[in-house]
C-alpha cells in the first residue's frame, strides 16, 4: 500500500473543537496527510534544522484562562450571570461577545465592556491567569514526535517574558518538551510595548540563529504568511483555531490544520519507536 493510498483510508478527524467566528478553511480530511508530511519533512532535515511553534492559540488554548478572568470579573463587579463563565461562552477576542454569551444583556454588557477591558489586560498577560491554559487537541504528542525526529524545537510567542513562569507551568503540566538550552528554546517577547509583528520579525532573527528553519506552526494569518515568506525552504502550516480578526487572509498555498491530532496508526507506529530505542540505548 502507498503512503497515499494509507492516508486517504485513514478515518477523517472529527469537526475542530473550536470557534466559529473565524471562516474555517481547514479540511478535517486534509489533516493526516497534512500532518504526516510535516513529520516527514522533519525526519528527512539535515542536521541544525529547526521547528517552530507558537503558543496561543497554536498549542494552548487559552480560552479556560479567559473564562476565569470572567469569573473574577463577575465577583469584582457583583454580576451574578457571570458565575458559570466557561470557554465555551469566549468567542475569539471579542470580549463583549464574551460577556453576552456569559449571560448579560445588552444593555449591561455597554456599560461593563469598557471596565471589563482594562480587567482582562490586567490578567491576560500573567503567569497566575496563563497556568489555566490547555492544549490544543494533539499538540503535546505532535511536538514530541518533532523532537524525536531530531530537530531542535523552538517556542515563539508573542507572550511578555514576565509570563515566562506559568507558561513554563503549563507546558511541563501537560507533557510538552520543556527548555533545556540546547534542543528546546522558549523565545518570548521582551516587552508588552513591543508589536506583535516587530517581535516576529526580530524573533526570526533569533532562530536563524539557532539553525535552519524547517518546519513553523501558527495560527494567526499574518505571522503564518510572513513565516512563508522568510523562509521559502521551510513546511508553514496554519492552525485554524481562532485569529485577532485583523483583515489579512492567509497565503493560498499555506495549508490549515485544526488541531494537532495524528491519526492513531501513526501514534502507535511512534510509541513503539520510541519504546524500541529507550530499549535499545545502552
């Protein structure tokens, strides 16, 4: 059997578990071959090569981080609806969105917007808040799998190093490669005064750096675009999550994942790689 032929009699993946306010262009049928070729691509690199990462929205999920910001917001103010605040009522980035799918109407949710707004930021880029995050489904297995093929691993966010802690937390907490200085780097921005654009740019610097970029991941469609761009030799792959609605469509040619998920075959097929190597070290 062909590896095409294996791909297309995969099951199809079931439906993204997330948001509808962005126009999905994912095709769950698309995503094992997709996927599989990123893992190919990794284990046929050439030594110094590089994977990229992104955190939110790539590999966390952030929306039970928000959720409890809601929550706290619903205490701080007394408003009672905003109790059972869960990710399900967060809907991208639009927090007023968020506030009325909480349970408040209209009206209340004109005057809270504004005070609700300056609460979030004060939360939102904080290791306390950032601990709550989950992973995007298959992202822990999907990154370890890259690591394994023998590439080096590096995490590129838009988050402010003071979130460096919980964000560190949170990757331990749920099996992702942790930094170690060598195979593994967290690059995070080093002020919220910085754009997020600006440090991409410079953040690409600093990974040429550490070798050759030959595979990156990222959910929001101007990042992606430009990871294309910079570095045509390398696999880019949009994750289909959700995005900071800014009106930029991603390239044609960039294929889009819904989450990280492998089919199980391959899943097997590592772990028992895996297994078979720990057994054979000396």
């Amino acid at each position: 059997m062909t590896a095409a032929t294996h791909i297309r009699s995969l099951p199809p993946a079931p439906p993204p578990p997330y948001l509808e306010v962005v126009d999905h262009r994912a095709r769950a049928a698309d995503q094992p071959a997709i996927l599989l070729a990123a893992l190919a691509r990794v284990h046929h690199a050439g030594p110094g090569a590089v994977a990229v990462f992104d955190l939110d929205s790539t590999l966390l999920d952030n929306r039970p981080r928000q959720a409890r910001i809601l929550r706290a917001y619903g205490r701080a103010a007394g408003l009672a609806e905003l109790e059972h605040a869960g990710p399900e009522h967060v809907d991208g980035w639009d927090l007023g969105r968020a506030l009325r799918a909480a349970g408040l109407g209209e009206a209340e949710t004109r005057i809270h917007a504004g005070p609700f707004r300056q609460f979030w930021r004060e939360r939102f880029f904080t290791s306390r808040y950032c601990r709550h995050d989950v992973p995007v489904p298959g992202a822990p297995e999907f990154v370890r799998a890259v690591l394994g093929a023998g590439v080096r691993v590096a995490y590129v966010t838009g988050r402010p190093g003071v979130m460096r802690p919980g964000t560190l937390q949170v990757l331990g907490r749920h099996g992702f490669p942790l930094p170690d200085g060598a195979s593994v780097t967290l690059l995070m921005k080093p002020g919220a005064a910085l754009a997020d654009e600006a440090w991409k740019r410079l953040a690409r610097e600093l990974v040429e750096a550490r070798g050759t970029p030959v595979l990156v991941l990222d959910n929001e469609p101007a990042h992606v675009n430009a990871y294309a761009r910079a570095w045509p030799g390398a696999l880019a792959i949009h994750l289909d999550t959700d995005h900071s609605g800014r009106p930029v469509e991603v390239d044609p040619a960039i294929p889009s994942v819904a989450d990280l998920r492998l089919p199980q075959a391959v899943l097997r097929g590592l772990t028992s790689a895996a297994e078979d190597a720990r057994a054979g070290a000396p």
